[in-house]
C-alpha cells in the first residue's frame, strides 16, 4: 500500500467517506460520511460564560483572545453579545 501523502488531494463530497475511531466503543474503527461531520460540526455550541465586563472576564480566568460573552449589565446593555478578551 502506498504512503498516505503520495495520494492526489480533492475536495470532498458529501457522500465520501473517512475513517475514524469511536473512542467510546474500545476505540472500533468506524466509518463516517463528510456530511454527518458537517451536520455535527454545524449543530455544535461552545458555552461561554458571561461576565459584565472585560476585567471580570479576565477575573474569572478567560485570557487574553479567548471567548466570553456579555451579561445584561455589561456596558453595551445587552445580554449575549460574544466578545474577545482583550
């Protein structure tokens, strides 16, 4: 069998498939199709935790280019805007 990288590179269709482990299931080898990762990756949330200001971000350990997002007293006013830690 040839190395992997001598293969020629494409872009994927939805109905290709790729290879994988399901660390959940002594680490079977499994199948998966470009589109269920896609729909996975779409569905995804990241819970961000909500501060009133960038200093009580920084307080409550976010660091500097990591997520976080504003609470209703934040100086905006508004509830959920995500922001960057400056």
């Amino acid at each position: 069998m040839a190395k992997i990288e001598t293969y020629a590179t494409t872009a994927p269709a939805l109905t290709d498939i790729l290879l994988g482990s399901d660390i959940n299931a002594a680490n079977a080898t499994k199948n998966f199709t470009v589109e269920s990762i896609v729909d996975m990756v779409s569905t995804a949330t990241i819970p961000l935790t909500a501060y009133a200001s960038d200093a009580a971000a920084g307080a409550g350990g976010v660091t500097i280019g990591q997520l976080w997002q504003t609470t209703a007293g934040h100086a905006l006013g508004v509830a959920g805007v995500v922001m960057v830690k400056q």
